[in-house]
C-alpha cells in the first residue's frame, strides 16, 4: 500500500493497513511450529508440526496456507523506503507471509548445502536479480543469464527446516538435508575427527604476511608525519 498518510515517511501506518496480517500484540500466543521441505530450492511440502493432519504439497495450496497461518502468527510486515528505477524513493507497506517464511526457511538449507563460495557469488546474484526484476527486466538477456546461473546454485538445496512461527517472528528451530556440507565429525568440539587444528598454523602465517606489512608501512608513515617529512593530510 502506498501513497495517503504513507507519503509521510515518519508516520505510523493505521491499523486499517493491514487486511491479511494479525498485530503482533494480537496474535496468538501458543506458536506455530511448520516443517517445510525443499526440493533443489523449490518448496514442495508444508506441515503443520502442531496439527499433522495440516499436510500441503501443491505450489498454490502451500502458499495459501503459509499466507494463512503466517497472517494470523503476524509474519510479514514490511514498512519500507524504496528507491525507484528513475531515482526517487518512495514508502510503501507490504503483507508477505508466505514468502517471508519461505525466505526465512530457504536461506537457512541454503546456507547448509551451498558452497561457501558459491554462495557468495549467489548473494551478489540474487542483489542484482533482484533489481532486474524491480526494474522491469525479466525478459532481459541478462535476466535470463542470472536465473540459469541461480537455478544452478539450487541443484543442492534438498532437505526439510523446521520453524516456529510467534507474534511475528519466523524462528528457525532445525535443519536436515542429504545434500548438506555441514560434517558434523569434521567440526565437532568433542571427537578428533580428519581436521587437525594445527594444520592451519602456516595458513595464519600467511595471511599475517600482509596484515605485518601494512603494519610496518603504517609505522613509517607515522614516524615521516612526526619529523615533518610528510604532510598531514588535510581533513
């Protein structure tokens, strides 16, 4: 929703905003606790963890339902300032259960099977898929270029989250995933497992290679500043 009492950007919202989301303060207070599966990055099948009988694997079902039990829970409010393609921002008020707890659940399997620095390079693609779309790209080559090289990051995003939903907040409670990376032998505190802690000795030496140098010519700097032999730079 825009434009109204919203053009003032310090003004709160009246509560006649709102048409598909609970006030916090109003929302229920026993939580509700959901299982989301995924399927290379796709969500497939929802559970109501509280009611299994609650069981929805069809795109449009699942949706709908996450709209529903995530309004009246009190997810997805959004209050933003946006900046428009031709420069000027704008405020605008947004209802997003659903996808805000798909985001909320994606972001977490993907952080736990996606490659470190493949995710990276997806976050940096995901920024700028994001404006192509805002700005009326998607049938940009560019465009095109950008969703084949996400669906590719997706390959491995297989699993389930588990999350709890409560006066509007969308907590995280666990994870599993065939695919993951996470190796819980590899980097438990409690069992020897194949990484040895001081193989990383010369690993630290090498990257304080640079971090001594810029010490060292920092020093000297410092000292040329004091006889006067370099001038302060004016602020």
């Amino acid at each position: 929703m825009e434009s109204g009492q919203l053009e003032n950007p310090a003004a709160e919202p009246p509560l006649s905003t709102y048409k598909y989301t609970t006030h916090p303060l109003k929302a229920p207070d026993k939580p509700t606790k959901l299982e989301i599966e995924f399927s290379q990055g796709v969500p497939i099948k929802v559970t109501n963890l509280d009611e299994p009988s609650k069981v929805y694997n069809k795109p449009l079902d699942l949706f709908m339902y996450l709209n529903e039990v995530g309004g009246l829970n009190a997810i997805g409010r959004v209050d933003i300032v946006e900046n428009r393609f031709i420069g000027m921002k704008s405020r605008g008020v947004y209802e997003t259960p659903a996808a805000t707890i798909l985001y909320h659940a994606h972001l977490d399997l993907e952080l736990f099977c996606v490659d470190k620095e493949v995710y990276r390079i997806k976050q940096f693609l995901t920024a700028r898929f994001a404006e192509q779309v805002y700005n009326g790209f998607w049938y940009s080559p560019e465009s095109e270029f950008v969703r084949h090289c996400i669906d590719k990051t997706q390959e491995v995003v297989e699993g389930k989250v588990r999350l709890m939903l409560y006066k509007g907040g969308c907590h995280i409670l666990g994870r599993e995933s065939p695919l993951s990376v996470y190796n819980e032998s590899l980097v438990s505190m409690d069992v020897k497992g194949d990484y040895e802690p001081s193989d990383a000795d010369g690993f630290i030496k090498i990257n304080a290679l640079r971090l001594r140098e810029y010490c060292r010519i920092s020093r000297k700097c410092d000292k040329l500043h004091k006889i006067g032999l370099r001038p302060v730079p004016k602020k």
